[in-house]
C-alpha cells in the first residue's frame, strides 16, 4: 500500500475509532483524525513487527484494517487519558 493508502486507511480507522468510544475528545474532530491516521501507522508497524504479519498491498485485508483500527483506539484512549481533563 501506498503512503496515500495508509492516509486513507486512518482517516477511516480514526472515524471507526470515535465511533466506537464516543465522547468529548480533547482535540475534535482534527486530534481525532490525526490520532487515527497516526494510530493506522503505528497499528500497522506493529503487526509487521511483532505480530508477523506482514503490510500486504492489498487495502481490504482485515488484519490490516484490525490492526489500523486497533492503533487508533489505543492513542484515542490514551490521549483522552492525557489530555482529556484540560478542556472545561
């Protein structure tokens, strides 16, 4: 997959992600966006590393998206635990 895949996957994963913990997020819709393309990165780097499972060039491998979405609740949950207390 290409960088622009990737971008794609996590602008997907981040929406998947807020939906499925919803709530006030510190940084709106942008922080979530951007927790989600980075979580895909992240999510991605971790299943090629550690979970060997490798990047395939195919954009509809459920591993992959499993792992994207899975990235990006992690930094979801631990941004709101960082930054979640500083909006009023």
């Amino acid at each position: 997959m290409t960088i622009i895949s990737w971008i794609i996957l996590g602008l997907l994963a981040g929406a998947i992600a807020k939906f499925l913990l919803p709530g006030r997020d510190p940084g709106g819709l942008i922080g979530t966006t951007l927790i989600g393309i980075a979580g895909a990165f992240i999510g991605g780097w971790i299943s090629a590393r550690w979970m060997d499972h490798p990047i395939t060039k195919d954009f509809y491998d459920g591993t992959t998206w499993a792992a994207a979405i899975g990235g990006s609740l992690v930094l979801l949950v631990v941004y709101r635990l960082l930054f979640g207390n500083s909006r009023s």
